[in-house]
C-alpha cells in the first residue's frame, strides 16, 4: 500500500493523467481526496499497487513533470483500525479573518478528545470560514465541546455552530 500526493497548478485533466497512469501498473486507488487551494490542485491518494514506492513514483514522473505537480509517493502499510468513534459531528466556524481561529478552535476539539476527519477552510473576501467533521467519544460530550468552543470563538469574535451528524449512509 502506497500514499501519492501531488500539488501544483490547477489545469484540466490531472486526475485522469494520474488515476491512468496508476492502473497502468495495476494500481488500485482506494482512498483519494482532492481539492483547489488558491487555484494549486492538491490531491491525496492510498493506492494498493502491485509494485513498489520506487516503482510507482518512475510511473508517475513523466506524468507529473508534464503536468508541472509536485510528487511524494511512501509506502504506508495495510490500513490502520480506525480511531474508536463514540458520535459524529460537524463544526462550522465562520468571521472575520485573523491569524490563530483554526489553531484556537482545534485546540478545544483536541482538549475534548475530538479526532478531526475531514476539515475544509476557505477565505472568501475578508471571511474566514472552517467546516469540519469530527468524531467524539460520546453523544454527551457534545454539549461540553460545544460550550467551550463558543466560549473560545467570543473571544476570537468569530461564530462556531457544532451539531451532532449522522454517519453518511452511502
């Protein structure tokens, strides 16, 4: 099992180039995220590839130097268990930026024992805003992490909603 990460300048075709040219060594891809970070393309993939981390980068070079993308492949091991999951919820934060919201809000859902699984920011003009899904250990320890990030948010003097979400049933 392999990770690849690419970044670079955002251009039609990147995922295509990429996903052909890891089925072109029999590789699978099992987990992926991508997204556009001030117009840089950033993906992250775990691949079950039948060839090794060496291989696997020599398939994508000529692939990436085309497309002008930064390449990192590692290998990573079978899958890990996951983190043991009690509840699920989503945290929106949203205000004026500033250095230091997501360090400060983050650091209240660590203090909580909160494990951050997917988390997206986005600064839209003068806004900064942060959707993050995060898994705690009990239903009932929502109402506490929740009281203390709007504590921390007052004193950033941004808004944060957290709700309890339902698993995502695909």
């Amino acid at each position: 099992m392999i990770a690849v990460t690419l970044i670079g300048s955002d251009r039609p075709g990147i995922v295509a180039a990429v996903a052909a040219a890891l089925a072109d060594v029999g590789g699978n891809i099992e987990d992926s995220s991508m997204t556009i970070l001030r117009g840089r393309f950033a993906m992250t993939l775990v691949v079950n590839v039948p060839v090794d981390a060496v291989a696997t980068h020599a398939a994508l070079a000529p692939v990436t130097a085309r497309l002008g993308l930064g390449l990192t492949v590692v290998e990573v091991g079978p899958a890990e268990p996951p983190w043991p999951v009690g509840a699920h919820a989503v945290l929106s934060v949203h205000g004026a930026d500033h250095p230091g919201i997501l360090s400060a809000i983050m650091a209240v859902v660590a203090g909580h024992g909160g494990n951050v699984t997917d988390l997206t920011t986005r600064l839209t003009g003068e806004m900064y805003v942060v959707v993050a899904d995060i898994d705690v250990a009990d239903l009932a320890d929502i109402p506490a992490l929740d009281a203390d990030l709007r504590l921390v948010a007052d004193e950033l003097g941004v808004d944060a909603v957290l709700r309890p979400a339902d698993p995502d049933v695909l």
